[in-house]
C-alpha cells in the first residue's frame, strides 16, 4: 500500500493542488474540510482506493479527531502530515471583533496542533519515521498592515514547528514550515487591484505566485531526499522579503 499522507483544506487552492500532485506521485492521500468543492468528486471518482475525504473543521478538535481515527482506518497510520487548512481576516487589531480573533486562533493555530498532536500517536507508534509540514506564511515573518492576529498564527506555526522538531527528531521524524507568499489564489481575492500591483512591483520576479510554484518543494520535503531537513522554514515568494 502507498503511503499516507493526511491534508488539512484539501478541497480548493494551495490544498487543492498538493492532493492532487500527491495522488499524481503515488500518495495515498486523506483529506478535509467545510465542504467538498467542486474538483474533489471527480478525483475521488478517479482514485477511489487512494483518495479519502471527510467533511470536518479544523477548529472543533473532536470534528479534526474524527476524520484522523476514519483516515487511520481506512489506510493504517499516516507517512505524512501537511498542515494546510487556514482562514484569513483582515482589519485593525484595536477594532477587529474578539470574535474574529479567536476564529482565527482556533483554525490556524490550535487546530494545526490539535492535528499534529493526534497524527503523532499514530506516527509514533510504528517505526520508519515520518514527515509533518505546516503552511505559514510570509505575513508571519514580517508582517502586514491589518493582519496582526493572522500573522501571530502564523508565526507560532513557524515555532511549533522548531520545537516540535526537537522532540520527535529522534524517531526519525522531520518537521518542517512552508511559507508561501502571496498566492494568486481565493485567499488573495479580497486584495484590491492596488494592493496586487503594488506586490507585484515589490517581488523581484514580478508576480503573485501560483499553487504550481509551492507544491514541489512540499513533495521534496515529504520525500525520502529531505530526511536530514528539520526545524526549518522554506520561503517561497518570489523574493519579496529578500
């Protein structure tokens, strides 16, 4: 049987396309999220033995619990974890509602580790290793005007994913941070036509970046060439923050 890789948000975007680059290398690949979208059917339809979804919210730790435990049934314990799923709010943090802050909180950082923690068990409890990565984002490394509680989540994946690294490194599981720039993606849809020139004018390579730009270097580091990378986080944004 293939490995298993368990995806977080793998109905549309950057989730999207790692599924699918996943099932295109071989993967066995479990998945979820609030809704099944429109791509997922006929993947599924196309890989019925190696491609798994389950509707759950990352946020609810029993919803992200449940699609574990059914992912681990369906295809025994998991070779990889990819962090994906997140949600964006922008506004001024002295005006952003409570409400929003904690939704963000829950999904993007708390609901990675409540992931992670239940992923581990299974990880850990045969041998060969393993790979867990999480999806941060420049806008943790340096900020943004209006996105500070998005970027504190960010950030802290990026520290979950150095001390993480220490203490399951000796089981011969790597953890590493992805952390792409701006996406040319529904996540970057509420950018207006002003703020998407003045990015492009400030990346070296003079564009938003694809889905297509990011994959590969999660299949590398999901790989059996990345075995001696841990605790790190790869940029990829055109050079923005260079």
């Amino acid at each position: 049987m293939s490995r298993l890789i368990i995806v977080t948000g793998g109905s549309r975007g950057l989730g999207l396309a790692i599924t699918r680059a996943l099932l295109e290398a071989g993967y066995s690949v479990a998945t979820c999220s609030r809704s099944q979208g429109e791509a997922l059917p006929a993947m599924m339809e196309a890989c019925p033995d190696r491609l798994f979804w389950q509707e759950a919210d990352i946020g609810n730790a029993a919803s992200s619990q449940a699609f574990i435990d059914a992912a681990v049934r369906r295809f025994g314990a998991p070779w990889g974890l990819v962090n994906n799923a997140g949600i964006a709010r922008e506004g001024i943090l002295a005006t952003l509602p409570l409400v929003e802050v904690d939704l963000l909180i829950q999904t993007n950082l708390s609901g990675a580790i409540q992931v992670a923690r239940a992923v581990l068990r299974h990880m850990l409890s045969r041998p060969g290793g393993g790979r867990i990565i999480n999806i941060s984002s420049i806008i943790g490394q340096r900020g943004y005007t209006g996105l500070a509680a998005y970027a504190a989540t960010k950030a802290g994946l990026d520290g979950l994913t150095r001390a993480l690294a220490r203490e399951v490194g000796r089981r011969q599981i790597t953890v590493n941070s992805v952390a792409p720039g701006y996406l040319d993606t529904e996540m970057s849809g509420t950018l207006s036509g002003g703020q998407r020139d003045q990015i492009v004018r400030r990346t070296p390579l003079g564009r938003l970046g694809t889905a297509d730009d990011v994959v590969p270097s999660i299949l590398f580091l999901l790989g059996d060439g990345a075995r001696f990378i841990t605790g790190q986080t790869l940029t990829i944004d055109g050079g923005i923050t260079c």
